[in-house]
C-alpha cells in the first residue's frame, strides 16, 4: 500500500461511519503505547501505521480486545476461561 487513505479503512469498519473508525484507530495507538507491536508497517507515523491494521483488516472490532493476547499473530485458547462460563453458578 503506497498511500492509506480514510475510504480504505472505512471499506473495512463500515461505509459512512469515520466516529467508529476513529474509535478502533484511537484503542489501537492505545495498545501500542503500552508495547503492542504493529501488525502492518513499521517506517511511518503510529497513525499511519495503525491505519495500515485497519485498512488490511489485521484489526477490526471483533478481535481488538485480543490483539494484545496473541502470540505470533494466534491468539491462544483460554480452556479455564471457557470451564468457568460453562459450569453452572451455585
């Protein structure tokens, strides 16, 4: 991707919503100040680069809260996690 430009994100987050394209940029330039590597490019500004994530579809909605759990780019099963949700509360 030579240039990123506001209509690819929005291609992903969704047609005329930039508010929720702002919202996911914004948590993801959160996640890096606290260490999070890019996904996508790694020469340019944190915005341009966290762009880049939105707009090749590497960070959406649905996995925005466990990108900060993956290890080499899988995010790991949590089986004590899913015990707990199933078994019934006393």
């Amino acid at each position: 991707m030579a240039r990123i430009t506001v209509e690819d994100c929005l291609e992903q987050v969704g047609k005329d919503n930039r508010f929720n394209l702002i919202h996911l940029a914004v948590s993801r330039i959160k996640q890096h100040r606290q260490g999070e590597p890019f996904l996508a490019g790694d020469r340019n500004k944190e915005v341009v680069n966290t762009l880049r994530e939105v707009a090749s579809g590497d960070v959406t909605f649905d996995n925005i809260d466990q990108l900060p759990d993956m290890v080499d780019g899988v995010i790991p099963e949590n089986d004590s996690l899913l015990d707990s949700e199933s078994s019934p509360k006393e």
